[in-house]
C-alpha cells in the first residue's frame, strides 16, 4: 500500500507532463501497472482469479 500522502501526491496535477506516473486506483502501486485494466499485477490477479474483471479467465493448455 502507498502512503496517503504519496496518492494525493500523484493526483494534484504536475508541474510537466512528464512527471505523471500512473498508479493502481486499488493499492497505489506504480510497478508493474496495467494501463488497460488501471490496476497494479497484484490487484490484476487477485480480481482475475475471483472473477470479477469481465472476459478475464485463468488460461490453461
């Protein structure tokens, strides 16, 4: 879990574009995120495995 202060941080709006980091609307977490889904690979997995991310399903082969 990121800090509070570290997500009101990355909410106000920077100084530059390039500052902007993207981070899991979940946990806050900036690694490992997924831009399609807004959620970090921790979050991504846990949602998947319960079934409540719609077309997402364990692959198995």
């Amino acid at each position: 879990m990121a800090k509070k202060s570290v997500l009101a941080r990355s909410n106000k709006p920077s100084k530059f574009s390039t500052r902007e980091t993207n981070r899991c609307f979940k946990c806050g977490r900036k690694r490992g995120y997924m831009r399609q889904f807004d959620l970090c690979r921790i979050c991504f997995r846990e949602l998947a495995n319960e079934g409540k991310i719609p077309g997402i399903r364990k692959s198995s082969w």
